[in-house]
C-alpha cells in the first residue's frame, strides 16, 4: 500500500490533514499509532493567536462545517512541539508534515525561515484559509500571482525540504493556480481546503458560528474536491495529496482515481473515530484485492480522461 | 452522538446558592450517565455542560464567568440551544459503587446514582468543597437512597480536609468494586493514586478545555502525566470525558 510523495516514502497513502488534531506531539502520536501513512500538523504563523470564539465547528446533514480561525502558538514555539512529534514519529517511520500560514508575502518566507529548524519532512503552505479573511484579506489561493509569490517566498528558504500547497476549491480556474504554484517551485499540491459556507439556525435566527462563515467539510466536499483534483492532475506532474470528504475506503479510492497519489483524512474522524484510519485502509485493500490490482500506485489518475 | 444544535426551552429554573442554579429543560434526553452537552447562547458564546438530570433533562449552572451568568438569567419559555449528547459517560460496572464528586463535579454522578440505585445497587458518595455552601446536591442523593459523606476545606460541614480523607477512609471500611469521579484535576489526580493502590477500577470524569466538542479540534487532551493510565493523546470530548480504567476484562 506505499506511496511515494516527493521521494518521501509512505506506508500508506492515508496522511492526517492540518487542522485535525491540532499539534500536541501526543495527539500526532497518537494518529500515527491509529494507522496514518504521515500526519499533518495544525497550522502555525508568525504570531500566537487564540482563534474564534466558539461556537467553532458543528456537524449538519451532509457534512460538518468550521470556524477555528488559526489557533496556534506562534512558530517559535510551534518548533519544539514539531521536533518533539518528530522524535515519536521517527521509530514508526510516519512522515511529518508541518503546515504554515501567514498574512503576507514575506511573513511567509519568515516562518518558513523559522520552521525548517523543526525538520519536518514536508512543509504544507496554507494559503487557503477559508474563515480568517477579517484579519488576513482574501486568501492567497484566489490568485495564481499571489499563489505563486507566496510558493517563491517559501520555496527560498525550506531548503531542501519539499514543500506541498494548499489550494482553495472556489476558484475559477484551480488547474492553472497549481501550474502557477508549480512553475513557482511547489513540490506537491494539496487539495482542496474546506469550501466557504455558512449555516444557519432558523430558531435562532443566527448563523451558527460565531464567525458567521466557516469551510465546509465531510461527505459534502467530496465531490467538489475530485472535480479540483482532476483538473490539477491534468495541469500538472507533482503528486497530490487529495483531501476532502474522504469517509470510506471507497472514497479513498475515487481520489486516487481522479489523480492523488496520497489522501487526507479529516472529517472522517468525526464520523468513525480515529479507528478511521484503519478502517478505510481495508476497504481500500478489499477493493484493490476484489479488482485485482497489485499495488494501489495502480489506481492513480485512473479515472482521468486521457 | 449528535453535532448539530437543537432548540430547547427552560422549564424551571431553581437556585440552589448565590453563585449556583437547576436549570431543567422540556422533555428528556437519550444520553448515558457522564455524557456532556454544548450549550449555546447566540451571540454570546457555547460552553460543555453535564447531564445533571437525564428525565427530565437538566443542567446545574455554577457562575464562574459571563456565559455561566448569563444562562443564570434564563427564566421559564426561554431558549438554550443544545448539541449532543457526546462522549462517552459512566458504565455502572460491579454492585459496590463508591462516588466522588469536587464541587459541581457532583452533577454528572447524580443520573449515574439513580440508575444504580434503580437497580437497587448500594451507593455511597462522598463530596467534597471548599465550604458547606459549595456541597452541591448532596439533599438530591440522600432523596435517592444513597449514603452521603461529606468533606469540606473550612470544616463548615462534613469532615474537615480533602474529600479523598473520607473516601481513604471508606476504602478501610468498605470493599467497593468501582470507584467513581468527578471534580477538579487534582482531586482526580490523586484518586488516580488512591485507585492504584488500593487495586481498585475506577471511572473519573476528566475536565478539559473544549473547542469543537466533536473529537477533532484536539484541544481537550488530556495529559498522560494526570494519570500514567491514559492512553496516549487522550481526549476528553470524544474518548472521554469519563475514563474507564479496569484492572481485569470485563467480567
């Protein structure tokens, strides 16, 4: 069941998306131990921030939707966090994936400056955050100029550390901000972060979050999510850890099939528990054995129109 | 488990001291002993509250901040919205039941003491608080058929001292199969080690601070170094917030 990402061998193509979990190297550990193929760590920034006020996360009928809004410690000390999920990760071979945001262009390349002290595996460059605009303007995923600057910020001082990209679903063209953040130096493309919603609650006559809007994930995104990774698996050649509404092993699979080489797991965990790991790894292999097929690298863009 | 709010009205609202009420709400809930709720008031905030009375459905309000007070000011026909129940509550495990409760950790043991006492179980409790007008429910369990001791930090009522005196002291006289537990991090702490060395399964109910109360935001973790018994990266919202520990499988 392994995956190669960027030369960063997976035991398998399951990898805990960022946001779940948050960064408690014990929590990472945990995963991990439930059967991740590498974790993604939360986001951090430049600076502490505490979020958004709750309510921050409620499940609904097709899927789930959050407002966290970024909470983390700051990068400095987000780096001992990493370098201690590192050291329990390490014996398990489980890749780390750091994952990093900020407001601007350079505070980017900062952070980036700062976090590679953490040795992380892979740097993961939220630029598709879909509920702080307040504070941070439109993401930078709206625009490949943006998109791309922001990769170049990283891309100077991650050294020789992959770095993978986020990128946003409401986009008119996702195909050609990949292209963009690819001819930028990207390594890999994560897709897609949670999709901008909102819920309401009529009795109340509220939205539900305390900031009004929040990214929409579970069985809802799923679709949405296999259009964007589709289109980028035809824009470009890097792998792509697809994410977003993946609940089964099924669903695992129809990612692969539209061109993820490795899947991310978020939601699920809300629905199944952290056993999800574990579950959807032997329905994928149920299916795999069921078709016939010798290795789930198989499986990879199958679905794609040629 | 439920994730997603739903209306529901006050029905009575009783205070019990200055800084704490019984809020009971229309009709029942279908949650097990020690499961949780978030409450939320729009444009005000959403907190976890425990299940202090399972039919009808009530929740016990200490005011230790602007949320708490404000549910403080609900009165009879208003709205609360609620989500859940979630996580995992007490399993009412052998005959012999001891139950311990710090403070306001008293109200998620008082559903699990009628159940027990439904089923004719003997139950002691022992509660514990700063002075006699922070004992809460203690008339509640009496009216339930248990047995109650008390301990207080002043000696204002019960015991003088810590409430895990009256619960060492207990453990001398009596064999309880399972001890129960919920209060602040210290007292489970050091219940923890009580458990330990008396060889004795136990049930605590840990406090966390919570955000999405749905098991993925991670920030309720609890820490290994409250109890070396937790498994590793322990949430309370979602594994929790009661912790099972049994020294043998369950007969």
């Amino acid at each position: 069941m392994s995956v190669n990402l960027e030369n960063i061998l997976l035991n398998n193509p399951l990898v805990l998306a960022s946001g779940v979990m948050g960064t408690s190297p014990t929590l990472l550990h945990r995963i991990a131990l439930a059967g991740a193929g590498a974790v993604t760590a939360k986001s951090c920034g430049p600076d502490q921030r505490n979020g958004h006020p709750n309510p921050v996360m409620v499940a609904w009928e097709h899927g789930l939707i959050n407002a966290i809004g970024l909470t983390n410690p700051g990068v400095e000390e987000e780096i001992p966090l990493l370098k201690e999920a590192r050291k329990k990760l390490t014996p398990h071979k489980i890749p780390l994936i750091a994952s990093i945001f900020a407001g601007t262009v350079d505070a980017y390349g900062l952070v980036t400056k700062a976090i590679v002290a953490a040795e992380p595996d892979m740097i993961e460059v939220n630029i598709s955050c879909p509920n702080v605009q307040d504070d941070f303007g439109l993401p930078f995923a709206a625009d490949r100029h943006s998109a791309a600057d922001v990769t170049r910020a990283v891309k100077q001082f991650a050294g020789k550390i992959p770095i993978t990209v986020k990128l946003a679903p409401n986009v008119p063209d996702i195909g050609r901000i990949a292209q963009a953040v690819v001819e930028a130096g990207a390594n890999a493309i994560t897709a897609i972060n949670t999709m901008p919603g909102m819920i309401i609650d009529v009795d109340a006559s509220q939205p539900v979050l305390f900031n009004s809007s929040g990214g929409i994930s579970g069985p809802a995104l799923k679709p949405i999510a296999l259009h964007c990774i589709a289109e980028i698996a035809r824009a470009v050649d890097v792998p792509i850890i697809g994410t977003g509404g993946v609940i089964t092993g099924r669903d695992a699979i129809e990612m692969m099939m539209a061109g993820a080489t490795a899947v991310g797991i978020g939601s699920a965990l809300w629905y199944r528990g952290p056993e999800a790991f574990k579950l959807i790894l032997s329905e994928m292999i149920k299916y795999l054995e069921k078709n016939k097929y010798r290795s789930v690298r198989e499986i990879i863009g199958k679905a794609l129109i040629k | 488990m439920k994730g997603g709010f739903e209306i529901r009205r006050v029905q009575n609202t009783y205070r019990i001291n200055q800084t704490t009420s019984w809020i009971s709400l229309e009709g029942s809930i279908n949650a097990q002993p020690g499961q949780f709720v978030m409450v939320w008031l729009p444009e005000i905030g959403e907190k976890p509250f425990s299940i202090a009375s399972i039919e009808p459905f009530c929740i016990l309000i200490v005011a230790v901040g602007p949320f708490s007070n404000e549910l403080q000011r609900l009165s009879s026909g208003d709205p609360i919205w609620i989500k859940g129940p979630l996580g995992h509550g007490f399993e009412i495990d052998g005959e012999h039941m001891i139950l311990v409760g710090g403070g306001y950790g008293s109200a998620p043991l008082l559903p699990l003491a009628k159940a027990a006492r439904a089923k004719d179980l003997e139950v002691l409790v022992c509660l514990g608080a700063q002075n006699s007008a922070s004992i809460l429910l203690q008339d509640a369990f009496e009216k339930s058929g248990c047995r109650v001791m008390v301990a207080t930090d002043d000696g204002s009522r019960g015991k003088k001292g810590l409430v895990t005196l009256i619960v060492e002291q207990a453990l001398q006289e009596t064999i309880f199969d399972t001890l129960y537990a919920c209060g602040p991090v210290g007292m489970l702490k050091a219940l923890a080690k009580i458990c330990f060395q008396h060889h004795l399964d136990y049930q605590l109910s840990w406090e966390a601070h919570m955000r999405c109360g749905l098991g993925l935001c991670g920030s309720c973790e609890v820490s290994q170094s409250f109890d070396p018994s937790l498994p590793v990266g322990w949430l309370a919202c979602y594994d929790g917030p009661v912790f099972k520990h049994r020294w043998h499988p369950k007969r």
